[in-house]
C-alpha cells in the first residue's frame, strides 16, 4: 500500500516515516497492557484476558457492520478467517493471557524486561536479506546493552527475590508470551505483503473479532461465571480496564502496527516495539508513583539511540 502522507522527518522517504511514527504509537497503547492487571486485582487473568478482547471485538463488529452498511465491507474468506482465527491466538489471546498470568505471578517489571526482549528477536529474524549484518549490529548492541542495564536495575530493585519460585513461573510464562508474540509479528508481516487487498483497519477488525471469539471459548472453559463476576468487588474498574485496553491495547494499537508492518521491514518493525517497552515502564512507575533510576534513564537512552542507529541502516 502506497503512502501520500508527507514524511515527517529529514531525510526519511514518507512510508518510512508513517510506518516509524506508527509503530511508536502502537507502542505506546500496547504498554497499557503490563499495568491493565494491576487495576483490576480481584479479578483472574483469565477474565482481565476474555473482558479485553470481548471489548475489541464488539468494536470491531460494530465497525464492519458500519462499512457494510456504506457498501465499503469486504468480507473475508474461509481461508482469510482462518488465518485471522491462527494470528489471533498468537498475538491477542494467546498472549495476553500468557502475559496477564505472568504479571499476576511475579508482577509487573520482569515480564515487561522479558518482553522487552522481543525487538531483538525481531530484529535478528526479520532482517532483510539485502541488509548486512554489519549494517544491523549497531542498532542491535544498542538496545541489548539498554535491555542489560534495565534488567540490573530490575534486579538490584528486587533484592534477594523472596518466592523465587513463583517470580521464576512468572518469568517462564513471560518467555511463552513473548516467542507467541514474535511468531505473530513474523506472520502477519508476511500476510500483510500477500494480501494488499486488505487495509489494516479491515484487517484489525478480522483479527480481533476472531480474538472475540478465542476469548469466549478460554471463558467456557476457565472464565468466572457472569453471577459470581458480577459480584466481586471493583466491578466497574474490571470494566472499565476491560474497554480501554480492548480499544486501544487491541484495536488501535492493531490498526497501527499493521500499518508499520507494511511500510517497513520485519527487523526495522520489530526494534519500534522497544517502545511498548519504555512506555509500559512508564505507566508503571507513573502507577506505584515511583521516579525512575539513572540506570533506568541510561538504558532509556540506550533504546533511543538503537532505535536511530535502526532506522539509518534501513534508509
């Protein structure tokens, strides 16, 4: 898909500088989603999963149902739907419920630093065959020492680890997220570049009415029944935690990244997902009103200028 946008910065062709802006802001709903759980602790990450993704669904139906109505609908095929169902276990359900597990076992710093860590994975199997190592490596050092200095600061923070087993588990389910997520990015990059038919809007709304109906399936089998949901205490928080990360951790977030999949490479793609990693620092530290330290700072620095480094290389 041709861009016309204007570029928005010196030197950079205009499809790279959409795709570049939109990958920030796709990081920046997905970084809600280490803090969403933290909201609603009375409620299992089972529900926090099936209430988000029933909200991004219900959007996106209301959306098709729109574009059908103005006869600009297109209606997927079997083999479409399909492929929409497989994505959205890997990238929506699957792994936000790996995810939201993983932080109500070990909380919130770990499995962000461990999904943090999926820019790197992006990076090395998503280069371009016409890029050279040599060109990547940069941008590439440069977020792995932002990535260690994050990860000393998170273990100076956490000391001798009291439950170490259970932060371990948490961690574990952490790695599970993130290789779901990578498999996901590698895929519907390749599904994007074969099927330009499709726009990303129409695309996020196949992708997360099938996440609507992965999460009504995980409710039928481990979801809390509606009586005693209703019933728990911080109702309306659960909801409300529910819609905001389904509209904006989901579908608008989804829309986004799949306009950055089109216009950029699978490794250039993949290092703007270290945003979803600051900013998910972020709206923790913001949470448990908590300054960051300088290493944090540091490391911070370190991911922005790998993130630079990535973008001259792929110019």
């Amino acid at each position: 898909m041709n861009s016309t946008t204007v570029s928005m910065a010196p030197g950079l062709p205009s499809g790279m500088s959409t795709g570049v802006l939109a990958g920030l802001g796709a990081g920046a709903f997905w970084g809600m989603a280490f803090v969403a759980p933290l909201m609603a602790p009375g409620f299992s990450a089972v529900d926090i999963t099936v209430g988000r993704y029933l909200a991004c669904a219900a959007l996106s139906i209301v959306l098709m149902v729109w574009a059908a109505l103005r006869g600009v609908g297109l209606v997927p095929t079997w083999r479409q739907a399909g492929a929409a169902l497989g994505l959205s276990v890997l990238g929506y359900t699957g792994y936000y419920l790996l995810l939201a597990m993983a932080i109500q076992t070990a909380g919130a710093t770990l499995p962000v630093l461990v999904i943090g860590t999926i820019p790197l994975w992006m990076m090395l199997l998503g280069k371009p065959a016409h890029l050279r190592w040599a060109t990547l490596m940069p941008g590439l050092l440069l977020t792995a020492a932002g990535m260690g200095l994050m990860m000393q600061a998170t273990a100076q923070g956490l000391g001798a680890l009291p439950g170490g087993p259970q932060v371990w588990l948490g961690v574990f389910l952490a790695a599970l997220a993130a290789a779901s997520w990578v498999l996901f990015g590698l895929l519907n990059a390749r599904w994007l570049a074969r099927h330009p038919e499709v726009n990303s809007t129409q695309w996020a709304n196949w992708l997360g009415v099938a996440a609507g109906l992965g999460a009504l399936l995980i409710w039928a089998v481990a979801g809390t029944d509606l009586a005693t949901l209703s019933q728990q205490p911080g109702l309306a928080s659960f909801v409300a935690v529910c819609v905001v990360t389904g509209i904006g951790a989901a579908w608008v977030a989804s829309v986004l990244w799949n306009m950055a999949s089109r216009r950029l490479s699978g490794s250039l793609a993949g290092q703007l997902i270290v945003s979803e990693t600051v900013f998910g620092l972020l709206y923790g530290f913001l949470w448990f009103a908590h300054w960051p330290a300088l290493v944090q700072w540091l490391a911070c620095g370190f991911f922005l200028a790998g993130l630079l480094a990535s973008i001259r290389a792929h110019r």
